[in-house]
C-alpha cells in the first residue's frame, strides 16, 4: 500500500482528512512534514525555507490571536507582526508577504472581499485571489483550521503550515505543536537565519498559485 | 458588562476589515439603554443581508438587534429558511439548527449556559419562520413551552414556506393560492398565540414590525421575562412581498394595512400575572430612574 503524504494540492474535490489516511499527530518536540513526524528544529529550518521559497508568503492569524481575549493572545498578535515584518526583510524583489485576518468563521455570503480576508468555509477564494502559493494559520480553532486547511488542499496548489497551539494539524503540509510566543519568534530568527540562502522559486509558484 | 471582552490586538488591528473596527468602535454593546433609535447613530449589529431588497424581514431583524438587552450575552437559534441567510451577517452569537429543532436546541443551550456561566445573566433567543415554528418544529416548541424553558420564541410569520418558493404552512391564511401550493389553504391560519398561553407563555405578542419603537418594547419584554420567570413568544408579521406580489416599497404598507383593528394582524398581547408584576416593577424602576437623573439635572444646573 502506498502511504499517503500530505503534499500540495490540488488533490480533488473532498480530499480525505489526512488522519483518516494514517497520518498521525506529533509529540511535543516534534513537527511534521508532508506527514512525516520530524523533530521540531527540523520543521523551523523547513518553515522558513518554504517562505522564503514562495511567491507570496502569507500568515493567516485567526480569532484567537486577532481578538485580545487575554494577555497573551495580545503578546502571540505582536509576535505575529514580527514575523511578517521579518518575512518582508528577508524576501527578495519579487515576493511579496502578506498578513490577512481570519476575524471569524461565519460563513459569509453573498460575499467576503478576497483581498482583506479569509474565511474557513471558502479560504480558496482568497488563496487564488492573491496568487498565495505559501501560508501559515496561527491562532485558529483546530476544527476550522483542519476543515480550510482541506479546501485549499482540495482546490489550489498552495503550500500550507500551521502553527498551532494545541496537537497541531495533520491536514497542513507542515505542522507545530503547542504554539507559542517564543515559537513565533523563533520561527522569525529561523527565517533571519536563512536569508539569502535560499533562491526564491517565482516562476513555478506563480503557475502553481494559479490552479 | 460592555466591551472590554471586544477588542482587537493592537499589533493587528489595521489589518482587521473595517466591519469588525467598526463594531468594536461604536456598537451598542454594553449600552444600557440600548434601541431602535441607535440605529444610523451606531454600528449596526447587521453588517448586510441576502434578503430579497424590500424584505420586512430585513428591517424586523434590524429593529430587534438594535433592541436585544443584552446582546454580548445573548445566543440566538435560528432555523432554515430566509432568516438564516442572514444569521452570517450578525454580530450576535448564533446557532443554525436543523430545520425545526431550534426551541429543543435553545433548551439544552439555556440550561448548559446556566451551569457553565452560573453567576452571569444570558439570554437566548429564538428566531425562525413560520414553517420552522408552526409546522415541521411545532412539537419542540410547545414542548418547550410546556417545559417552562426560560427563553425568548420569535417566529417571523410571512405566512408560507417563503425560502422554498411558496408552500403552504399552518400559519397562510384560509383560501390563500400560494406558487406551490394551488389549490388553497382549506383550513383556517393555525391561532398560535392563544395556543402559546394555553401551553404556559407569560408573555405572547402577535403584531407587524411597521413600528420600530413597538418591536423595541415587545422585544424587550419578552428577553426581560423569559429571563426571570419563563417562555415567551412574538409573532411578527413579516409579509413576503415576493410570493404575495408586492414591490420593494410596498412592505411597509402590507403591513399597516394588516394590522388595523379588524385585520387579522390586529395587535394581540397575553401577559401571565407574575409577568405582569415583574413589568410593573421594571417600570417602576424607569420612572425612580428617570426622576433621579431629572434630580441631577436640575441640580447641575
Ligand atoms: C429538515 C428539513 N426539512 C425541510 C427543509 C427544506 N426547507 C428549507 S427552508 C424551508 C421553508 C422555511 O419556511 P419558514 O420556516 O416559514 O421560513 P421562511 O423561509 O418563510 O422565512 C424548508 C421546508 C430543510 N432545510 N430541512
Ligand atoms: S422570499 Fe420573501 S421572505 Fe424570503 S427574502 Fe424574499 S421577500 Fe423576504
Ligand atoms: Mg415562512
């Protein structure tokens, strides 16, 4: 049997959640890639690779770190914001970062507005809108992160990571566990670290953000 | 109890759409005498709707947000058909039941609010359309009435199965053809408000919503007395002017003319007698309210 591996898409419409397929979740110290369990250096260096790589690397901060609802949600928002303007430091002509809020998780219809948002239940629109070939979640709900973090697997050939503060996610490309302040900024010293050292694939992307 | 649980990490905030800076801003959350007049004054709680243009459920829904005491505390329930088009677009918490099951949903929420939130007051309210109500959800909500359950049933009558194109429900009137339903209703509207005093309401109040002051009162009972003693239920007349052949404009007129003293929207109301004591002592407690601040006033002056 071949073992499944949690690759860019599109894979098709539906694709199946990647826990159904084998794809476990890692242990604390650990990430995974593709579904691949990996010590969690490993998935900082891979991370800041794959931004650097991409054409429009974007963070996608949710209600939980968009909303001040304690002290710390404050602290991830301000760790989140360095990260983007590290990203933005560390790119070449050419890439271009973007930070876009996913404030709630209603489905919204007739309309969201592509360009300053992104909602779970068609986080699609948003990708092709922007030509994102490359984002992190970081601060969603496990439950709609694991259900966009399909759709945009499903329907776009979109590299996703998710820095998530509890188990992490199966159906991301690449995935933390038990986020924290200090893992945002650690991420953002790893993106630092390998700047420059990584030729940003602009072509490829582009063809690939347009499926 | 008021903003301070809304509001926007700093580091993010101009990244946040407009609606949700806006909210935060000026929404009437928090604010103790809340209603329609807020309305152009303050952020809705409405950001847009899908209803067809001209709806009167458009504007009962913006009456009844600009009037809900206590909304940061307050979870509504819908159901399926026009209104949960809308239900996105609220900034109120909100539950998207199966068709029908909204009163057994609201039950279990309302009790489970009570013991994960003992010291804190929380509303629920229901709104669903007269289908949902009436016909498919008519054992949850009577059961619900029965049980003595402690929340707020609105039913917006347009009298059919409006989202569905036109069928017939218990709650058109005798004789009316509908799109899907052409032979006519052969029996009479079903009389729901005197079935929900009969199944224990304390507070039932049939009428239009071509008064925006009159949908604040109304709703403001109902909430106030479903909180302390026990169910509730308004009946609001919003015509469906798509299926009974109106124009835009022509909503507000449908409904004045339904609700003259003769028509069969004609301003019912049943209020139970511990209700009724507990409206006397809030208005009681308006007036002292009123008088000290005229006090104040005076004084300053
Ligand atoms: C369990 C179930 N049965 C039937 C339907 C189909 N359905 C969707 S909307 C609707 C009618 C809604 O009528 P009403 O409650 O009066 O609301 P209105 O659209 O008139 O506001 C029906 C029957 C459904 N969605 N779910
Ligand atoms: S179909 Fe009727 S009730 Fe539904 S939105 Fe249109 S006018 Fe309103
Ligand atoms: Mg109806």
């Amino acid at each position: 049997m071949i073992q499944y591996r949690v690759l860019p898409g599109p894979e098709h419409f539906l694709p199946p959640s990647a826990a159904s397929m084998g794809i476990c979740l890692p242990n604390p110290g650990e990430g995974h890639i593709n579904g691949v369990i990996v010590p969690e250096e490993k998935a900082y260096e891979e991370a800041a690779k794959q931004f650097l790589m991409a054409k429009v690397p974007t963070l996608f901060p949710g209600p939980l770190v968009l909303w001040a609802w304690n002290e710390k949600a404050a602290k991830k928002a301000t760790a989140i914001r360095h990260l983007y303007n590290t990203l933005k430091e560390c790119v070449q002509p050419g890439q271009t970062p973007m930070l876009i809020p996913m404030p709630d998780y209603r489905p919204k219809y007739p309309k969201i507005n592509p360009e300053v948002e992104i909602n779970p239940n068609h986080p699609n629109l948003t990708i092709w809108h922007n030509k994102i070939d490359c984002c992190m979640f970081i601060g969603v709900h496990c439950h709609q992160a694991n259900l966009s973090l399909k759709i945009i697997r499903g329907g776009t050939a979109c590299y996703t990571m998710a820095m998530c503060a509890q188990a992490g996610h199966e159906d991301a490309m690449l995935s933390f566990r038990d986020a924290s302040v200090e893992k945002i900024m650690k991420l953002a010293e790893w993106v630092k670290k390998l700047k420059g050292t990584v030729q940003p694939q602009l072509t490829s992307a582009k063809s690939r953000a347009s499926n | 109890m008021s903003k301070e649980r809304i509001k926007i990490s700093e580091d993010l905030y101009d990244i946040m759409p407009s609606d949700y800076q806006d909210l935060v801003k000026s929404a009437t959350y928090g604010k103790e005498d809340r209603g329609w007049k807020d309305i152009g004054n303050s952020k809705e709680l409405i950001e847009q709707h899908s209803l067809c243009a001209g709806c009167p459920e458009s504007m009962a829904f913006r009456y009844i947000l600009a009037s809900l005491p206590n909304p940061e505390d307050t979870v509504m329930v819908g159901s399926t058909g026009c209104t949960s088009l809308v239900f996105p677009m609220v900034a109120v918490h909100n539950i998207h039941s199966l068709f029908g099951n909204q009163n057994a949903i609201a039950s279990g929420l309302k009790r489970a609010l009570s013991v994960r939130f003992p010291g804190r007051t929380k509303d629920v309210v229901v709104l669903a359309g007269d289908g949902a109500t009436v016909d498919i959800g008519l054992d949850m909500t009577l059961q619900a009435w029965f049980r003595q359950e402690k929340f707020t049933t609105i039913c917006f009558d347009n009298e059919l199965y409006a989202n569905t194109g036109g069928q017939e429900s218990g709650l058109m009137q005798k004789g009316f053809v509908a799109k899907m339903a052409p032979v006519g209703k052969l029996f009479d509207k079903v009389r729901l408000p005197e079935i929900a005093r009969e199944s224990g309401c304390h507070y039932v109040v049939q009428c239009t919503v071509s008064k925006p002051s009159l949908v604040e009162k109304v709703i403001k009972n109902a909430v106030m007395i479903a909180r302390e003693i026990g169910p509730t239920y308004l009946q609001l007349y919003t015509p469906c002017i798509l299926e009974i052949g109106k124009n835009s404009m022509e909503g507000l007129q449908e409904m004045r003319d339904s609700e003259k003293p003769t028509e069969r929207f004609a301003y019912k109301e049943y209020i139970s007698e511990p209700a009724k004591q507990l409206l006397a002592e809030m208005a009681a407690k308006a007036q002292e309210k009123k008088a000290a601040a005229k006090q104040l006033a005076a004084q300053g002056a």
